[in-house]
C-alpha cells in the first residue's frame, strides 16, 4: 500500500492523505538521501 498527498484538480494541497501509487513527481528518493546520505538506515 502506497500513501500520497491528496490534490485537487487545480493543483491545491488538501492536506489529506489517500491511498494510491507514487507519481512520478514524488521526491521521496531524494528526501531518503538526504536523511541518509551514505545509504544506511
């Protein structure tokens, strides 16, 4: 199961989580390496 920020159409945050896949504008990659940048957790 995957969580992401929920959206309106017009782009507006609704600060509510719903279920659905990544999309391929998420930074999760890069807040991981920024919380580990040498690649251990």
């Amino acid at each position: 199961m995957f969580l992401r920020a929920e959206r309106t159409a017009g782009g507006e945050r609704t600060f509510r989580m719903i279920e659905g896949e990544p999309l391929q504008t998420s930074y999760g990659i890069d807040l991981y390496k920024n919380v580990f940048p040498d690649g251990s957790d």
